[in-house]
C-alpha cells in the first residue's frame, strides 16, 4: 500500500512538472524581459508621481467615482438575492431530479461567464453607465452565490426538515421553518464575501464601460495621464480597505 502511494505522488508529482513546463512555454514567461524593462517601469513610476492632487479635475470625480463603484457592488450583490435563494434551494440534494438539474445548470453557466462578459452585453444593451455593471454583478453573483448557498443548505443537520415532513408540512413551511434559520449565519458570511468580491469587480468593469472610478482610471490611463491614475488607485486602495474592514466588523457581530 505504502508503494502505490509513493507511486501515485511520483506520478502526480510528474504531470505537474510537465504542465507547469508547458504553462511556462505557452504564456512566454521571460524574466529576463522583466528586467530588461526596468526603464519602462521607473519612466512609468516617475510619471505617476506624485499623484495628482487637484480638487476640482482629480480628487471630486474620483470620488464621486468611489462613491458609484460602491454603489454598483452593494447593488449587484442585494439585488441577486431573492433569485440566488430561490436556485440555492433549487439546487440542493434531495428535491427532484429535474429540477435540481435544471437549477444546477443554469447557476453553472452563470458562474461560467465572467461578469466583464455580462458587462459588455449589457453595456451594448443599455449604454455605458454604472446600470450595465449592477445587470452584468447580477447575472454572475446569482450563480456564485446560489452555488455557495446550496453547498451550504447541504451540509446542515437533515433530521429537523425529515421532522417536518413526517409530520405533512410543505417543502416551503420546511424550508422556512428548518432549513433557512440553520444556515442564516453561513448565508450572511457568505453575502458578505461576495460583497467584498463584487466591489473589487466593479472596479474591473468600470475599464469596459461600466462606470465608477475604473472608467477613470481607464481614462486617465489613455490619456496618459498617470499622476491622475496614481490618485484613483490610492482612492480604490482606500476603498477596498473600508469594504474589508466593514465586512470583518459585521462577521464579529454576527459570529
């Protein structure tokens, strides 16, 4: 038994020698360019600093940028609750077969398509603008976190939603009543994360269209501007902090 062990680490062990040699190859890995562009990065260094302070061209948009790019996490993560829920339930194990395969697919694919993706399809469909990043964090957050939700559905105790349904309760009034009051803790942290996530990718599909402080940095970048982009990065740094530091302060509560 010890051999075939030893056997089957050297084996994994060599397939991930030979993928890490074929990653290496494909993606044009080249530390040596990396330090034969050390000017190009002190140029770009020495023109985003120091960063651009002025109130009326800088630092008011960026945040009011700020301010949308908030906006457009705490809304793509609300919003896709109510259907986050009804797929996590779905999609736990024990309902019919159809049903959860019909509920497992379509969380799939919406997990499967990034939300920059989701973006540009909407951003073709309503404008740019902050709206077609809270459809695109939507559309993608409600199959990540109804995956999230149902693996957590999964795991608690059976014996009190069995209980119900011995005794003739509906699959609502035992999920209502057994399933959703074990898990709301596991749910909470869980939305939390996601939120934490969706503020960040906001950022990312602000670059495509989607409004909030990455189209400014985006702007600021094609107009070479990079003292103003050193400014919106400082303010998303700022951000990000906030978001975390909020998100640990509610797990406390909650824990």
């Amino acid at each position: 038994m010890t051999t075939r062990k030893y056997l089957t680490a050297a084996v994994v062990i060599a397939v991930l020698g030979v993928a890490h040699v074929f990653a290496w190859g494909t993606t044009e890995v080249s530390p040596a360019a990396l330090v034969d562009g050390w000017r190009g990065m002190a140029r770009f260094l020495a023109e985003a600093l120091p960063p651009d302070l002025d109130w009326d061209t800088v630092v008011q948009p960026g945040l009011e940028g700020c301010l949308t790019t908030l906006a457009i996490g705490l809304l793509g993560t609300t919003l896709s609750i109510p259907a986050a829920l009804l797929f996590a339930v779905m999609g736990t194990r024990g309902r019919n077969r159809i049903v959860y395969q019909l509920s497992r697919s379509v969380m799939s694919f919406l997990r499967a398509v990034p939300d920059v993706v989701f973006a540009l399809v909407f951003v073709t469909a309503v404008g740019l603008g902050p709206f077609a990043g809270v459809l695109a964090l939507i559309c993608h957050n409600v199959g990540v976190m109804g995956k999230l939700w149902s693996e957590a559905m999964d795991e608690i105790d059976p014996g009190p939603a069995d209980a119900l349904r011995v005794s003739g309760a509906r699959e609502a009034q035992v999920v209502a009543n057994a399933v959703l009051p074990a898990v709301v803790p596991a749910l909470v942290g869980l939305l939390l994360y996601r939120f934490d996530v969706n503020v960040r990718s906001s950022l990312v599909l602000g670059l495509v269209g989607a409004g909030g402080v990455g189209f400014l940095i985006n702007q600021s970048i094609q107009l070479f501007q990079f003292d103003q982009m050193a400014t919106y990065i400082l303010m998303v740094l700022v951000l990000i902090v906030a978001v975390d530091l909020l998100s640990a302060a509610v797990r406390r509560r909650l824990g």
